[in-house]
C-alpha cells in the first residue's frame, strides 16, 4: 500500500509541475488550464470558445511542449477538405500501387482552429477519429496515436461564414470551456510576460537562464495517471447524484414548469460518462482520493452545456444554457 501511495505522489507531483508550468506561460486562464489537463486525463476532447486573443491557441501549443508528444494545428476554412485532415491514397508509379499519405489528425495533439469556419462535411471527418480512434479512407482502416486529443476552438462573436457544429459532433466533445477576459492584474502580468519573451529572441540580451529547465511529462507517466484516477472512489449516493442531474436534463418537469418549457432536447448516456471520468480526473488533481459534490457541480456546466438543446421559448426569453444548469443544480438534493 505504501509503495502505491509513492507512485500515486510521484504521478501527481509530475501532472501539478506540468500544470504549474503552463500556468507560468498562459496567465489568468487557471479554468482553461484546469480543463485542458483533465480533458488530457480523462482521454477526451476540448471544445473551447472565447473572443479572439485569449490565449486558446498558445494554451495547447505550450500544453505540448510539456508533454513528450507531437503537435499539429489545422486552420479550418471554407475550402478545407476532408482529406486534409484525414490523409489520402496517392498512386506511385514506381511501385504500381496505391500509397497512404497520412493527414494531421494522426499527431497526438490537435488544433482544430476556428472549426465552426468550415462546412459539415470537414468537421464529420473528425467524427470517426475523435469517436474511435481511427480513420478510414477507402477499404482500409488505420489506427491513431494511443495519445490522441483534439482541441477545437471557435470564436462566439463574427457568425458570418461559419457552419454551426451538428449536435453529432458537439457530443464527441469531452467539455466545452467558455473562455472569458483576465482580470487587470492578470493582464499586466501579461504584458510583463511578453516584453520578457521579447527580449529572449535577441542573442545579445543578457537574461538569467533558467536553473532547471522544464523536463516534458513522460507518455508512460500520463497512462499510470490515468490508471489512478479510474481508481478515485465515488460513493453510491454520488453516483446516483450525477444522474439525477443528467436524467433531469431529459425529464425536467419533475423539477419545475419552467424548466420544462426551457429544455427540448436532454443531454445523452455520453454525458453522465463524462461526468463520472472529469469529476474524478478533477479530484485526483485536488490531489484527493475521492469524488466531493463540488467536483460534480462544477464540471457539470462543462459537460452538458452543449449536450442540451434549449426550446424556442428560452432563446425567446434570453435563457442560456448555463442558467438552465445551475437551475437544475439548485433543485436537486445534493447527498
């Protein structure tokens, strides 16, 4: 028992020196971190949304340099292809046969920036490799990288020439993170962060070199981090706590007539799955052992804000996704 507790300190001191690590480079956006890294720990995908220069696309560029694993971003666009991503079969002649060029979804973390900027033939090619881990282009199917992640963003503000994402693809989605502005604090820290790495692309600036420069969080690591948290205890009442919450979302005139006329499509089996694996992966990151109220709660809004379909009468009525939540959060007993 002593020599698992060890390995469980040494995996999570590991996952909290990567966590401080981005934390130094994408500052006040701890939620965004947070999320990345559980996402990365409960093997799903990001859905990110935020106004543009909210450090989206910087936070899974530095996630990669921290973990041993490669990095690719796709710029999605109008005129992207399915096989753009995918890969394609190219003819060799010398050989007198068909080749497969792979595609960038075969890296083990993916950029998919602005997804919402191409149309729904683009973003169903993710379908299969975010669902299934693998591709398939013509008769033959190819595996994807045991560490695979997608991060996608898409940006709420500019909806012109964008294709909204099917509720198909919305649902591979592990969490969908709102990204919002940083504090005043944060931002000047920010901009002292900038003027320093300014100053490091010039050879002659005479900047203290790091003491101990960042060691990249092992593969091998990450899969026994995930091995412990599918070991996190939950209770019974838990459990069945979690799927109130989400059964509620498909039968909300149990707890309200207002609930009721707000909800027209409830969130799917996918939601409680997720919500089970996050709030775990949420707690072990505490660096606790067992599943509170508070983890179920709070990555709730995450799980299912984009699992739920809201009626006619609550977009009438300006009634986020988020309001109908925390409203069901309220009026569920918690154990």
């Amino acid at each position: 028992m002593s020599e698992q507790n060890n390995t469980t300190d040494s995996t999570q001191s590991a996952v909290k020196r990567l966590q401080d690590f981005i934390n130094q480079q994408i500052i006040g956006q701890d939620v965004l971190v947070e999320r990345m890294l559980i996402g990365l720990l409960a093997d799903g995908h990001i859905l990110v949304e935020g106004a543009p220069g909210l450090a989206k696309t910087r936070a899974i560029k530095v996630l990669s340099k921290g973990i041993e694993a490669d990095f690719h971003r796709v710029q999605f666009t109008p005129d992207l292809l399915p096989a753009d991503l995918t890969g394609t079969e190219i003819y060799r002649p010398q050989k007198d046969e068909f080749e497969f060029q792979a595609g960038p979804v075969f890296h083990n973390l993916i950029l998919a920036d602005e997804i919402n900027r191409s149309p729904a033939k683009v973003q169903a090619a993710l379908l299969e490799a975010m669902g299934e881990r693998q591709v398939t282009v013509g008769k033959m199917t190819y595996p994807l990288p045991q560490l695979f992640m997608v991060m996608a963003t898409q940006n709420p503000i500019e909806h012109e020439g964008t294709y909204p994402l099917p509720e198909a693809q919305l649902d591979r989605f592990l969490l969908h993170v709102k990204v919002d502005y940083p504090s005043a604090e944060h931002e000047k820290n920010i901009l002292h962060l900038v003027r320093a790495e300014a100053r490091q692309i010039h050879p002659d600036s005479k900047q203290e070199k790091s003491p101990s420069p960042f060691v990249p969080l092992s593969q091998a690591t990450l899969f026994e981090a995930r091995n412990e948290i599918l070991d996190v205890f939950m209770a019974d009442s838990l459990e069945n706590y979690l799927l109130q919450i989400v059964l509620a979302t498909r039968n909300p005139a149990a707890y309200g007539a207002d609930l009721a006329s707000w909800l027209q499509y409830g969130a799917s089996p996918r939601a409680s799955i997720a919500i089970d694996r996050c709030a775990k992966a949420k707690a072990w990151l505490a660096q606790r052992d067992f599943v509170a109220p508070e983890d179920i709660q709070d990555i709730a809004f995450d799980v299912l804000r984009h699992r739920i379909i809201l009626s006619y009468e609550a977009e009438a009525e300006g009634i986020t996704a988020d309001h109908v939540i925390k409203e069901l959060i309220a009026r569920i007993a918690v154990p």
